[in-house]
C-alpha cells in the first residue's frame, strides 16, 4: 500500500483482548489448522504446560510417601528400643554449638532474609497479589534486582523534560536487561511474566511460550520462529507487567530494535499499556472491560451502545458502516456486549468500587493506550501509535472542532485511515519509522514512547524515533449528541505495560515468501518517568483499587480457556452473573443472569 496512513487498516493490539476474532485460513499448506481456544480446553488437559508437564504438579515434591525400609520414623519396632543416656556435659557442650551456631546464621542470614521480606512485600512494592510476585512463585535465583529503578540506569536520565517542555519528570522505574540469560517463566522475575497461551482473540499463528524471551548482549530478545508449538507451527513470546507493575499517568520510554526488515510485511512486534482489571488474552476478564474509558451512566454503558429497545440512537445504528466493518456486514457502531462495571451497576452488585460522593458506582474498565504497533506497507516501515476506546464517537470520528484537539508533529505523520471497527474506536496516528532501526535493515535502535496526563483534562503525547509525532487532548473525547454519549477521560487506570511480537494475517498482509525467520525483537530498555512530587505507581491505587476484585476471580485472570465473562462451561464461559444495569427495564429489580442485555437468557 502506498500511503503511509493506509499500512494499518485491520487490528490492534487491542484486539488481544477483544472478542473472538473470525477464522483465518493461512496462505500456506506449511501451516497447521488452527484450533480455538475452547477446542483446546478439551482436547488439551488444563493441567500441561507448553512441554507438556504436569502443570499441577510440577513443584510438588514425589518424596512425601516414600518410607525408607526401617528407619525410626516408620519401624514401630524402634519405637521400644532402649535408648543410651548421654552425659550431661556433652548435652551441655552441644547445646552451647547449636546456639553459636543459630545466632550465627540468623546474624549473617537469617537478618538478611527477614529485612529482604520486609522490602519486598512493602506497600510501594507490593504489585502482584499481596506484594511483589505474591502469589507464590518468589523467584529463588541470585541477583535478581527489586529496586523499581535499574541500577544499571545512568543517573544522566534521572529526570528529563516533559514533552512539551513544561515540567520535570522523574524516573520511576526501569529496567536496562543487561543481565544476560534472565528467565521471566511465571514467578521467576519480579517484574515481568512471559505468557504461555495462544493469543487467540486476533487468530495469530503462533504460540506465545516463556521459552521465546530472553534477555542477551544487553538486550531483551523476544524470537518468533517456526518451531511446532501446541498444534501451532510457530513460536514467539509476550511479556507483561499485569499486576506487578503499574504506573498512572507519566511517560513510558522503550528504545527498540524492529524485527525483520522495513521492506517486507508480515511482523506485529507491539508495545502498549492496559488496565490491571483487563488481562490481555484471558478473555473473562476482558469482555466488557476492554476497551472502555468511561464514567458516565447513559447509552454509552449498553450492549451495542443502544438503548434497551434496540431501536436508537440512530447514529449508533448507522455510522458504523464503514468499510472496516464490512466483514461484519453491518452498519452498527457497537457489537460490544456493554461496560461491565459502569456507573449504572446496582447497589450490592460485584463490582471493584469505589464509589462517588454520591453513593454509586465509578465506572471501571481496562483501557489502552500504545507505545507503537509496527507494520509494512508500500515496502516502507512504520508504526501506528493509538489509543482505543469506547464507547464509540459517530462514525468513530475524534472530535476536532478547532483544529487542535489532535495535531501532528512530523512530515510523515497523519491520522490513520483505519479509526475502528464494532469492537472499538482507535484513535491511532501513523508515522514512517528510522528504516535503519530494523533487524535486517542497518541494525539501528529507535526511542518510541508517550506521556500522558489521565482525567478529563488531559492528553496523550506520542514520541517516535525520540521525537513529537503526535498529540490528542481530553477535547477530541468530547460528548458526541450524535450517538447520545457523554465525554470520555484519558484513561484513569493504573496501566501494566505489554511487549509481543506477532505473526498475524487479522493485522495485515504477510509477505511469506520473503518474511525471514528467525524474527527478532530487541528492547534496549524501558524506562518510566512521572511529574516530579506526583508518582502514582502500583497497580492497587486507592482511588482506582483492583487487587481485592482480582482475588475474588482469579480464575478469569489466570485461566485462558475462559473466553468470556458468564455463558456456559461449553461456551468457554467464567459462569459469573453480569453486574446489573439499572438503565434496562425492570432495572436493579431484574433477576441475575449470566448475559449482557436488556432480556438476556438467565
């Protein structure tokens, strides 16, 4: 394709947590059928990981029921046996041993590991479930940093300028992966976790294994290569910070190598960020949550962004026809099921608060904003750097009325042609990247990033090859009468930060008989930064809580195999009731049920 803001014109990164994609049929016969995701929770036991270990059982010890042939633990026996007395000075001799012995190893050990404890599960660091990596898998491995910051960070990029150029922001947190060889398998890394999943809701061809990230020369390495995984003929990875690290308003800086060549199509390498209360890829917990920003109680909150009669606002049921929506053959801007956890949930209802001065709701969700998605097009390299939301303006149109809401910064810069689809509207600018900053293109490396300001006073700025390319503020997400909805924040959620890399038909055209394998992605780091005296870092805020709901459903955010929120178990479903509405007829007095929408099956 010729025009740079024609590379990007189906799929996000929001798609990975989105509703099912449709089938995609590879072009070649090397590539195996695909099965879905509720294919593959019958077919495959729940309980074996990638390789095919017993997931269950791995750490489990085999030992607990082998008896040893007549020790005195077990031989009754030598339960009557006399015992021989000892001297009392050497019982005396021996006990003052132990107890040198113990102060000894509690002075240079035991202190250590006591105040080790201590940091480590602090309220500051205390991003997983109850504290740094509490869920049970605590990394055992020697000179695993937990300081937020690297040390390997020059102090030179302690602070820098805003975007702008209006403040001072403060580094926050780091990481420089100098350390080779770093292991980010479920537990092993304080920070960051390596999925074992297919990432089924864009229908990409790989498999995302732990076994494809690494850290070398430097450098994170995630590998996409043609290795036979799980019925998939292809093999890359994604690592993310999900309820580990997570960090609300700021800027995020990711200096990055692309992988292949900047001439030839077919990678989907991503950076981006998403709402701890979404999962990305553990589709319970994103249905009705991703991708939505909004704390208003209206039609905005409803399946397919209508009213209960299914009948208006007519906006909404006509400027989504769109030659993005034509695959779904309609002209509807909204197939999504509607905000779970919105302003207009009932009293009482399951919901992760908190509540208003007014005793309701605040609306929740998992928003995204991201970093770059990187594709090809006309042979020429580029990146669309975007924020999804919904619900959705009429005709997924930004708000621009004086021309300044949005704004580009760079010659190549422009809004992109693809502005959303009934899963979401993207507010995405596209932007020809450093052709050099490629794996098989000059090896060079490029800064990408954004700043953002959350609230409904705030903006998104978007950085690429260390420069402005774009900006949008709270105004392009004014109220649109059109579709009856009111305005929207930049996102308020604390936000965990995703690295992947691809292979795709659903995001564009793969030139397969010139794709080269291995494709490589390098992260020369990723640091984040914050207004100086304004951090808000974690992923459990006070004013936007998440880890007590996330407990309460865990299984949504650690089983992948559960598709959507409530449904059946043939379904793929979690089997929760839906947070009632009080804007569908009969309101909060409706029994529970398992679906979204005004009648729904109970």
């Amino acid at each position: 394709m010729s025009a740079p803001n024609e590379f990007l014109e189906t799929g996000s990164a929001a798609s990975f947590g989105a509703t099912t994609a449709s089938q995609i049929s590879p072009p070649l016969s090397k590539i195996s059928p695909q099965t879905s995701a509720s294919e593959k929770a019958s077919s495959d036991s729940p309980y074996l990981d990638s390789e095919g270990h017993n997931a269950k059982s791995q750490h489990g010890m085999p030992f607990a029921d082998f008896v040893i042939e007549n020790d005195d633990l077990h031989d009754y026996e030598s339960q009557t046996r006399v015992k021989r007395h000892l001297d009392p000075r050497v019982v005396l001799d021996l006990s003052t041993m132990a107890i040198v012995i113990a102060a000894v190893i509690t002075l240079f050990l035991g202190y250590p590991l006591i105040e080790f404890g201590h940091l480590a599960n602090g309220k500051k660091d205390g991003f997983n479930l109850g504290g740094t990596n509490a869920s049970g898998q605590v990394p055992n491995l020697a000179n695993v940093r937990m300081a937020l910051i690297d040390p390997d960070t020059p102090q030179s990029v302690y602070t820098k300028p805003s975007v702008d150029g209006s403040h001072t922001m403060q580094l926050v947190f780091s990481d420089e992966f100098n350390t080779d060889g770093r292991s980010f398998y479920p537990g092993d890394d304080p920070f960051w976790t390596a999925v074992d999943l297919w990432p089924w809701p864009t229908g990409d061809y790989e498999w995302y294994s732990p076994k494809a990230v690494t850290t070398s020369r430097g450098n994170l390495v995630i590998t996409a290569d043609q290795v036979q995984t799980n019925n998939l003929n292809f093999r890359s990875g994604q690592i993310t910070t999900w309820n580990q690290f997570c960090f609300t308003g700021g800027y995020i800086e990711v200096r990055i190598q692309l992988p292949g060549s900047s001439s030839v199509s077919g990678w989907w390498p991503a950076v981006w960020t998403m709402g701890n209360l979404g999962r990305a890829n553990y589709g319970a917990s994103t249905q009705g949550t991703w991708p939505y920003a909004y704390d208003a109680c209206d039609v905005g909150t409803l399946k397919n962004q209508t009213n209960p009669d299914g009948l208006s606002p007519i906006g909404a049921l006509t400027s989504g026809n769109t030659v993005f929506n034509a695959k779904y053959d309609t002209s509807s801007i909204s197939w999504q099921p509607g905000q779970r956890l919105s302003a207009c949930t009932c009293p009482g209802e399951d919901h992760p608060g908190p509540k208003d001065s007014s005793g309701n709701f605040v609306g929740r969700s998992a928003p995204e904003i991201d970093v770059i998605e990187a594709q090809v097009g006309g042979g020429i390299g580029g990146v669309s750097q975007s924020g999804q939301w919904m619900p959705a303006n009429y005709g997924y149109q930004l708000i621009n009325t004086t021309g300044t809401e949005y704004q580009f910064f760079q010659p190549s810069a422009q809004l992109n042609s693809y502005q959303g689809n009934v899963l979401q509207q993207s507010a995405s600018g596209v932007v020809n990247t450093l052709q050099t900053a490629y794996q098989y293109s000059g090896g060079d490396f490029s800064v990408y990033g954004f700043e953002y300001k959350a609230g409904y006073d705030g903006y998104i700025h978007w950085i690429s090859n260390g420069q402005r390319s774009w900006s949008l503020n709270s105004g392009a997400l004014a109220a649109d009468p059109r579709v009856n909805i009111s305005r929207r924040p930049v996102p308020q959620e604390p936000m965990y930060i995703l690295i992947n890399l691809a292979l795709s038909s659903g995001f564009g055209d793969i030139d397969w008989a010139n794709l080269q394998f291995p494709g490589k992605m390098l992260i020369d780091y990723v640091r984040v930064y914050q207004p100086q005296g304004q951090t808000n870092i974690g992923c459990d805020p006070d004013d936007f809580p998440t880890q007590a709901y996330i407990n309460r459903h865990i299984q949504a955010y650690t089983n992948p195999n559960l598709t959507i929120w409530g449904g059946t178990e043939a379904q793929g479903g979690y089997q929760q009731n839906w947070p009632r509405n009080r804007l569908y007829p009969n309101g909060c007095s409706n029994p529970p049920s398992k679906y979204p929408g005004a009648n729904p099956a109970a």
